[in-house]
C-alpha cells in the first residue's frame, strides 16, 4: 500500500508526491481528500489516455513544481536582511551590531560578559536606525567615569563609509561628552577577532601593537586614531571602569 501528498486534485484522479521525490498519477483510498493532505493510493489507470501520454503529464506537472519552488526560493533569498556591515561598539561592554544598507540594525550580540545584561535589555531594538540603538547603547553607560568608546566598522562589500560618516553625524549633533573613535576594520581582521573570540576592535589593536607591517601598511587611519585605539587597551594607567549599567526606557 503506498502513500504520498496530494499535489493536484482533478475529477478522476489526484497527483501525489512520495516519499521518494517522484510524482504519480492515483486514485486515493478516501475520495474525500484535499490538496496538502497524505493519502493512501492506488496507481490510476486511464482508459482513454496512453501510458506514453500520462508519462508526459507527469513530467510536465513536476517541471511546473520544480519551477515554482525554484522562483519561491529565489524570492526568499532576495527579500532575505543582508548585513551590509559589523559594528563593534567598544566601551567595556563589547557589543556587535549587524546594520544593512539602510542602516537598520538586524541583530544585537553581546561579546564579551559584561554585555549581556545590556544586550538583554536592548531586545525589541531589532530594525531599528542605527543612531538610535547606538544612543540607547551610550545612554546606558552614561554613569561610567570614562566616556571614551570605540567603533569599529568591518564591511561586508567593497569599502563605503556611509555608516562611518552616519557615525561622525550622530557625534557632531548630538549633546554628549563622549569621546569617540571611529575607523574601518578590514574583513581579515574580524576574521582574525572571530578565531580568537574577541572584538575586532581589540583584535585591532593587537595587530597595531604586533610587526605586521605589510598588514598595516594596507590599513587607511591616521596614526592619532591608531594611538587611541593601542591606549584603549594597552594603557595601565587607566583604571577598570566597574560595570554598571543604567536601565534603559523601554517606551520604544
């Protein structure tokens, strides 16, 4: 006895798939049946139609499936979020922002453990403007003594700078006392952060510390950005910032 979901429902006869991908002509056991449903069937037999003929239908209805899945799958794909950059927002909390195209946030992750109280709290950020989840991010820390915060952007197609210039907007206008520093990370950095489980902005400044000349030699930043980012993490005279963070409004 075989089995399969009803495809196609025609007067004398449904079209099912089987379990083995392949699609048949058939008469269900239960002739009250809808599409969608699994059946069990017996082959049909036209009296009317040669088996050369139902082979040929057969075919045709199984391309007209496999181009319909095909056409659901490339609307899928080209309506699915692509991440057009990783944001690393350094403070001691280090948290990752994947940002498309229109500088919408599409994922907020925590990398290190003193930001995963703040990430949970940003839930429902998601889709939003960049320089909000970025201000709520500020505003959260603003108690912190030190107000320095580093931004690293590591696109993922050829070099733009719309976010590292939306960056300098939101600093420009906005009312705040935060020192910030904002450059571009290149791919084989992050990649590099990734192996290592850190932030790219720390994997940054090791390889600013390091004698990869060739490496930096490609790396466009002035070296003002390169003395902050090395004293983020290297400089001893600054104290640990004790974590604390303020607890955001959640009136989005």
């Amino acid at each position: 006895m075989r089995k399969g979901i009803i495809m196609e429902k025609h007067r004398n006869f449904v079209i099912v798939l089987t379990a083995d991908g392949s699609f048949e002509i058939a008469v269900p056991y239960d002739e009250k049946t809808s599409v969608g449903e699994e059946v069990y069937f017996n082959r049909y037999i036209s009296k009317v139609r040669s088996r050369k003929r139902k082979r040929w239908n057969v075919k045709l209805i199984s391309l007209c499936l496999i181009l319909m899945l095909s056409l659901f799958s490339v609307l899928y794909f080209v309506n699915e979020d692509h991440t057009y950059a990783y944001v690393n927002i350094d403070i001691n909390p280090s948290i990752e922002l994947k940002v498309d195209e229109n500088l919408s946030v599409l994922d907020i992750t925590a990398l290190n453990q003193d930001a995963e109280g703040l990430v949970s709290q940003l839930n429902g950020l998601e889709q939003r403007n960049f320089q909000e989840v970025l201000s709520e991010i500020l505003g959260s820390c603003d108690t912190f003594e030190r107000k320095e915060v580093l931004i690293g952007v590591s696109y993922t197609t050829d070099e733009k700078m719309e976010i590292t210039n939306n960056i300098k907007e939101y600093f420009q206008t906005e009312n705040t006392d935060w020192q910030y520093t904002a450059f571009r990370v290149p791919g084989e950095v992050r990649d590099r952060a990734m192996e290592n489980d850190i932030s790219m902005n720390e994997e940054f400044a090791t390889l600013i510390q390091s004698d990869e000349e060739e490496l930096l030699e490609t790396i466009k930043i002035d070296e003002e950005k390169m003395d902050k980012i090395h004293s983020f993490y290297f400089t001893d005279t600054i104290p640990e910032e004790p974590f604390q963070i303020k607890k955001l409004n959640k009136e989005y």
